[in-house]
C-alpha cells in the first residue's frame, strides 16, 4: 500500500500525498534541507575523521568523540534515505533519523568513557 509521503498516512488514490497541505510541507521541508546538506556531509566526514584519528592513535577516547561527533550532526541534521521517507512518511523518518543519532550518541559515550574498562 502506498503512504503519503509527508506524514505516511496510506493511501487508496495513485498520489503521492493525501492532501495539498501535506504536499505544500513537504516541498518547503525538502527546499531548505537542500541548504544544510553540505553541512551533513562535512559533519559525517569531519566525525570519521576524528574516529579514522583515533583509530591510529589506538584510542578509544578519541574514537568515541568521533562517534559522539556524527551523533550529534544526525540528531541535528537527521537526513534519511528515500526508501525510508517511502515506508515512514517525511515525518516519521526525521524521528527516526534522530532516534539514530540519539543511539550513536549514547555508543560514542559508552566507547569513551566505559570501553577500555571492559
């Protein structure tokens, strides 16, 4: 069954939306997420960075920051796949997406500060 691809009610008709209101959202979410893409990416990258960093220092501190460091970009930047807007709706995938980063948070805490204890 198809889902509207905003708030991911299902959907009997062949659109992509449910109504025009969800239509307008979703084209004006999408139009400024195009601006802080750039910003995603270089967040994502400057955290494998400092991860990939730590790895050769043999640190898990510092590969912990890393990991807090993407955290942090995808609970502020929560970008998702289409396939996951598909089955989730705009919406719901946001949640989801900071859900992710809220985990990748807690991780990168756990390998800094717990990690070398066990």
């Amino acid at each position: 069954m198809k889902k509207c691809r905003y708030c991911g009610k299902n959907l009997n008709s062949g659109y992509e939306f449910c109504s025009s209101e969800c239509e307008n959202k979703y084209r004006t979410s999408t139009k400024k997420d195009n601006h802080k893409i750039k910003y995603f990416i270089m967040g994502v990258i400057a955290g494998f960075l400092v991860m990939f960093y730590g790895i050769l220092l043999n640190t898990s501190s510092v590969i912990g920051a890393g990991i807090m460091l993407m955290g942090i970009d995808v609970t502020v930047l929560p970008f998702t796949t289409p396939e996951t807007i598909e089955i989730l709706g705009y919406q719901k995938s946001k949640i989801a997406g900071r859900i992710c980063g809220l985990a990748l948070i807690t991780v990168g805490i756990w390998f800094e500060f717990f990690y070398d204890k066990c």
